[in-house]
C-alpha cells in the first residue's frame, strides 16, 4: 500500500544531506468494501511517526490541512494507520525523521470518514479488540455499500510527495498518476517477474524499494502509463 511514498523518499534521500521525509497521498479513487472495512481499523489502532529517531503516535480522530502539489485549495488528511514509511525508515541511518498523511480529493467522503473515527473514540475505544472489529465492519460497509467501478485514468488520479530536508539541503518529489488500484496489481506482477528470474533484491519484511528497488518499480509503472515523477530542489 505504501509503495509510491516509498519510492518518492528513496529518489528524495538521493539528494545529500536530506534526513527528514514528509510524505503525502492524495488520490481521487473510490475505495472497495474491503479497503473501507481494513482502513478503518487500520486508523482506529495506533499511527506512528518517525520524530529524530523516535517513533511517537499521532493522536486519534484528528485531520490535518494538506496542499497538493497540482491543487490550489487545501484539503484534510489522516495518518491513516500511520504509513509504512516510518517503519521501514527507523533503523535506516539516512533517515531521522518520516512522517505519512492521506487525504482524498473526495472530501464529502473524507468527511464521513473522520465523522466515523470521532465515533468511534466516542463510544467503541472501551471495546476489546475482537468488538472493535465488529465495529469497524459494520462502520465501513454502510460508507462503501457496493464495489466501484474498475479505475478510469481519467477519473481516478492520484498524487504523491515527498518534502524531503536536511539542515541545508531540500528537495520535493512529486509523483502523479492514477489508478491506484491497478497500480498495486502492476507492482504485485513485478515482484513475481524478479521473484522467478532471481532478481529480488532482499527477502523478509522490507520495503518495496529494498525488496524490488525504487527506479525497478517507477519503470514498471511508467510502461503502463501508472505514473511520471519529478524533482526540484527546495
């Protein structure tokens, strides 16, 4: 899930002396019955973010303002579990601080969203974990009710950045494309490719970036029209 905010720190940390990562999703796709259902326990469970070499929780139930790249206005972002950036980057000695937001373009739907994680804190976090689940369930299928249609690239557009910083040192990475979901089918067939042809890079719990390699998966996606990046320095 968290493959194009990793590919966008990795290009971002190719700039010297940039030490911190603050990464952002904004996508404009609609989401299934089951990613409703994960998402939501996903953000009702603890976030964390990477603070010089800490990792410490975002607090619950709270949207933060974000500005896309491509957008004038401001919208309202989540941790959204917190990423996967600031797990795969705590031991990383390049990298001191990472932190994940997402928000949608969609803010009718990101509204009814954090409506159901204030709820949620409202009347279910007493619950055990097994009652929370049963919660969050049946939160998620009355807000997705029915399977969206297959992604429309020109529909479904999404945008990725990466703040990278160091003391003196700074960069943006902007990553736009679309199609989120086959974008994740894409990325799946490639690590099989270089899973059958010897090419995987590292086994275990790693980061697509370490397991398949950042310019490996950017080429991938570019070949199916999934994504296009640039970088300027800040």
């Amino acid at each position: 899930m968290w493959a194009a905010g990793n590919i966008a720190a990795e290009i971002a940390l190719e700039t010297p002396g940039v030490d911190s990562l603050d990464i952002l999703y904004l996508a404009d796709s609609s989401t299934s019955v089951a990613s409703t259902k994960s998402f939501l326990r996903m953000c009702t469970k603890p976030q964390y973010f990477l603070e010089h070499n800490e990792m410490l929780m975002w607090p619950y139930a709270t949207a933060y303002d974000v500005r896309s790249p491509d957008q004038n206005r401001l919208f309202k972002a989540l941790p959204w579990g917190g990423g996967g950036e600031p797990i795969w980057y705590k031991d990383d000695p390049r990298v001191s601080n990472c932190a994940t937001l997402v928000g949608f373009k969609n803010q009718v739907m990101f509204g009814a969203v954090l409506h159901v994680l204030t709820e949620f804190e409202q009347k279910y976090r007493n619950l055990d974990a097994d009652a929370q689940e049963k919660v969050t369930n049946d939160l998620g299928g009355q807000i997705t009710e029915v399977e969206p249609d297959r992604e429309d690239p020109n529909r479904n557009r999404s945008v990725i950045s990466c703040i990278g910083r160091g003391n003196m040192a700074g960069v943006t990475v902007v990553m736009r494309g679309n199609s989120p979901y086959l974008q994740t089918g894409e990325m799946a067939a490639e690590a099989c490719r270089r899973i059958l042809a010897g090419k995987l890079l590292a086994t275990g719990f790693q980061s697509p970036a370490k397991a398949i390699g950042a310019r490996h998966i950017l080429n991938a996606w570019a070949e199916k029209g999934y994504h296009a990046w640039s970088a300027s320095a800040t």
